[in-house]
C-alpha cells in the first residue's frame, strides 16, 4: 500500500531553530501537491502559537491544523483527566496550559523548561511526586541541535533524574509514543501504513514510527550523526536533507 501521508519533524528537519535549512519551504510546497501533511515537533521550550507564527514568518505555507505539538498534547491530556499541574517548563511555554486552574494539582509536566530547570524547581517537582503527584514527561528527547551548531541538554535527562528519585515512571506525551503518532494519523485519516514520518532523531522519529508501523526517512541534518546509523536501527530512506524527499517518494518505498 502507498505513502498517503508524510509526517515532518520540525526542528533539524524545516530549520534549525530561526534558520532555515536549504530547501525545505519549497520541499514541503512540493509534498503538500501528493501527500497529506502534518508537522509533528517534540520542541517544548515555546508554545505552539510561536512555532507556528515562527514557521509562516520562515516562509513555510501551513495551516494550524497541520501543526500537532506535543505541548498542545500534553494540555489535551490534562484537560481529558480534568488535572492542572505543577509546570517545569520555560516561562513561555506556561500559557499552553492557561485555563487549567479550576483543577486540582494531580501531574508534575516537565517539558524543556531552560533556565528554569534550578535545583528549587527540580525539587518541588520531587517533593509533589512524592506525595502522590504522577510524572507527565512532554517529550523525553535527550539533547538537540542548538543555534551555535553544538548538542545542548533536552527534558529528557531531568526526567530521567525525577523518575530516579522518585521511583515513578513518566507518562510520555510526544514522540515516540504510539498516543501521539495515533492522535496524529486519526487526524489525517489514514492508516500506519499509509504514513512516512520525516526525522532527524534515529530513535524517537525513526524507530518510535517503525514501532507504530509507519514508515520513516532519516535524513542527515540537525542532531543527526554518523554514530546514529551504528545502533542497530534501519531508516526505510536515508536522504541529506528534506530537500531530497519529493523526488525520492517518486519510487515505492
């Protein structure tokens, strides 16, 4: 069965952060003409709102519906559970979840929370896990491509440090988990099969979307490493850049 849909990371795949990587307007100009699209970032340092407003100001061409977040995930989550939440994210991320006072304080949500990442912050998420809070991890990327070239610390290590201490296990919200690429696909209306997920993280776009039974191109920019293509995981395509993918989805994968 074809690719119906493609699923694009955004950041190391469209840009990395404010900077737009060689050809990836006009490539996803060019998918858009066979194929259904979804942006899909476990970015969580800002709200959903700024990386849209960043990506139309960059030139990409897409409307808000194509654009799934795993901030925006994450308050759907909590307003399903009707459940706010001790917020150990950066100061811009917190109006995501604006709205959520009337309920009581049942999830600590960590997401890339910056400068706020203190020991006091850290803490105060431990003390409330311990007396019976549960850990929402928004999305547990390790590290990512920062602005000056070099890797810089993600969410996923303080996650990691929280479910240490505290002996309880995170609810993912974003990649790779099957709730997100599930909530994702439904909105497309097609099938895992149908779909290719576009990434730059070998594990959480790449092996997350073969998990679920997508398909999934790694392509070259971004965090990717020649290391990466050692841990025993197999893209369905390789490419260099996003640049290449119109032209490659020309043959069956």
């Amino acid at each position: 069965m074809g690719i119906k849909a493609v699923l694009l990371d955004i950041d190391g795949v469209l840009t990395i952060r404010d900077r737009v990587i060689e050809g990836a307007p006009r490539a996803l100009k060019e998918l858009r003409k066979n194929f259904k699209i979804a942006l899909v970032t476990n970015t969580t340092r800002v709200p959903s709102r700024i990386i849209f407003e960043r990506l139309r100001n960059l030139g990409f061409d897409l409307e808000r519906e194509e654009l799934f977040t795993a901030l925006k995930a994450s308050r759907e989550f909590l307003v399903k559970n009707k459940a706010n939440a001790y917020l150990l994210v950066s100061d811009m991320a917190r109006e995501e979840f604006e709205g959520l006072e009337e309920y009581p304080i049942k999830y600590v949500v960590v997401a890339d929370a910056y400068t706020n990442f203190t020991y006091q912050n850290l803490n105060t998420a431990f003390r409330l896990l311990l007396e019976g809070a549960e850990l929402i991890a928004v999305a547990p990327n390790r590290y990512f491509m920062d602005e000056d070239g070099k890797l810089s610390l993600d969410a996923g290590p303080f996650v990691k440090a929280l479910e240490y201490a505290s002996g309880k296990t995170a609810t993912v919200i974003g990649k790779p988990s099957a709730e997100f690429f599930g909530l994702v696909l439904e909105h497309l209306g097609v099938k895992p099969e149908e779909a290719l997920m576009v990434g730059d993280d070998i594990e959480f776009d790449i092996l997350g979307a073969q998990k679920f039974g997508m398909k999934a191109c790694l392509v070259k920019t971004g965090k990717f490493r020649e290391s990466d293509l050692e841990k025993g995981i197999k893209p369905d395509l390789l490419l260099e850049s996003v640049n290449e993918l119109p032209k490659a989805l020309m043959e069956p994968l």
